[in-house]
C-alpha cells in the first residue's frame, strides 16, 4: 500500500462512460463507510474529491476510465501501530477502461469454484487494501484455466468472485444474488438487482431476490452471471466443468447487460459530468 505505514488501507473503483462518471455518490458512500469501519480519519482534502475526480479526467482527456481513489493511514513506521501515523492521505489514479474480451460476452465465459476461504463477514463486507484472498482466488482461477473464480462461504453456497458479484437464475426462473452479509456490496450488483425488477413486471423472470445460492444451484442453473464495476455483466456458460443452462449466454443475460448499458449512458440521475 503506497504511503502506509502498516498496509492497512480502504479503496473504491469507479467507471467513466462516454466522459460521465457513474454512481460516483454511491462509490464515495460505501468508500467513507469502508473507512470509518477501519477508524481510519478522512485525510484533509477528502472533502474537494469530487473536484480533484472531475479535474483529472478532464486533464487526462480520457472519456472512458477507470477511477481508483485510495484512502492510507499515512507515513509511518510500517508496524502494526495505526496511531504513529501522522496523517491519513489520498491517491487517485485515473485509469485508461480496458474491456475484457469482447468474446467473453458473446460466447460466455467459464469459471470455478474457488478452494481459497473467503474473508469472515466483518472483513467482506470492507474495501480493504488487503487483497491476499482475492489475489489467490484469481491465481487458482487461471492455474485451473479459467477466466475467474467464484468463492463459496461455510454453508457451501456462493459468496463473491476475486473483484465480482455473482448471480444465478434458478430453473424456477429467480434471479438470487447471495446475502451482502457475507460478501462486498456490489454498487453495480445493487443496481443490477434494481434493474432486474422491469424483468419482473415484465414477466420475464418471476421474481429477485437476495437468497442462500447452493453450489448445487449454480450446477443447475438456467443461466449464471458475473457483476462488477469493471465487467459489467459477464455471462458464465460453464462452472466447474458443467454446462450452465444451453452453453451459451442467455435472454436474461441479455436484458440486464443493455439495461445496465442504457443506465450507465442516459440515466442522469446517477451521472455526474466532470
């Protein structure tokens, strides 16, 4: 962690579509949220962040971005001592969008399920800097030869990816995001779910809902997704070596990656322009 004296550290990502940033006060929010649950004291200028975020990507002249703001306990002398740091600072790094494979989206992809022990609930539910488990999760994914790795908790039922949210339609046709309560709230996995529900009214699917996601749910299911700032949707067509649903990505998939797409385009409401 740049700048820590004992690595400890919260951060958030953020998207820049079409030169718009994205839910910019729902990432700030679950960012100072992170941090007060560390006590970690916001530096000085955290209050001109909007400003100093619109003025890099403006200096930058880069439309699509990626926006990393990281909060640090400040200099210090790299013991577990949080309060011979003099100050808490700063970073943010603008960072040129790069899209996974366009083929990821039109074939789909495969994942795993991951052997690495997800975090214990209070540590989840934090945007930490300390990223070991997540490191490991994406090792074992591309050592097994697959793309990403989806986590399970004790029960045996799905938490999260290294960096993603998962979601699964049932054969019942219910679209279930497993508990926050066990997993990083996902800005775009809420907003995802918020979308889901013109499916509902729509009758294309039955019904979401945050529930318990069996493994053997995601081995049956009619469709499989990953969620993330930096991914948006990603269809899964095959988990643990079985074919989820027909093998290849499905009409709900569909629906909620050009939903999303519009919502990060048009929906003013949640876009803040430099």
């Amino acid at each position: 962690m740049a700048g820590g004296c004992n690595g400890d550290g919260v951060f958030d990502v953020i998207r820049c579509v079409e030169g718009k940033i994205y839910q910019l006060e729902a990432h700030l929010q679950r960012l100072e949220g992170s941090a007060k649950a560390i006590a970690l004291p916001m530096p000085t200028r955290y209050n001109q962040v909007r400003e100093i975020v619109k003025a890099l990507i403006v200096k930058c002249g880069v439309k699509d971005c990626i926006i990393r703001i990281i909060l640090s306990r400040g200099p210090g002398g790299f013991s577990t001592n949080p309060f011979e740091c003099p100050s808490s600072q700063m970073y943010i790094n603008i960072i040129r969008y790069q899209s996974p494979p366009e083929k990821y989206y039109q074939e789909g992809i495969s994942t795993v399920t991951s052997q690495v022990p997800i975090k214990n609930a209070y540590f989840a539910r934090i945007k930490s800097c300390n990223y070991l488990p997540n490191v490991l999760m994406k090792m074992e994914a591309l050592k097994r030869g697959c793309p990403y790795a989806v986590g399970v908790d004790d029960e045996d039922d799905l938490a999260e990816g290294s960096t993603e949210n998962v979601v699964v339609l049932t054969q019942d046709d219910i679209l279930k995001f497993p508990h926050f309560a066990r997993t990083l709230a996902g800005i775009t996995a809420k907003r995802v779910f918020e979308l889901a529900e013109l499916l509902v009214r729509e009758k294309q699917i039955a019904g979401v809902r945050f529930d318990p996601i069996p493994l053997d749910d995601a081995h049956s299911a009619k469709e499989m997704m990953l969620l993330g700032t930096s991914i948006n949707v990603l269809p899964i067509v095959s988990h643990d070596g079985r074919q989820v649903g027909q093998g290849i990505p499905g009409p709900v998939y569909s629906e909620l990656s050009d939903l999303l797409q519009q919502d990060m385009k048009e929906n003013a409401d949640l876009l803040t322009e430099p």
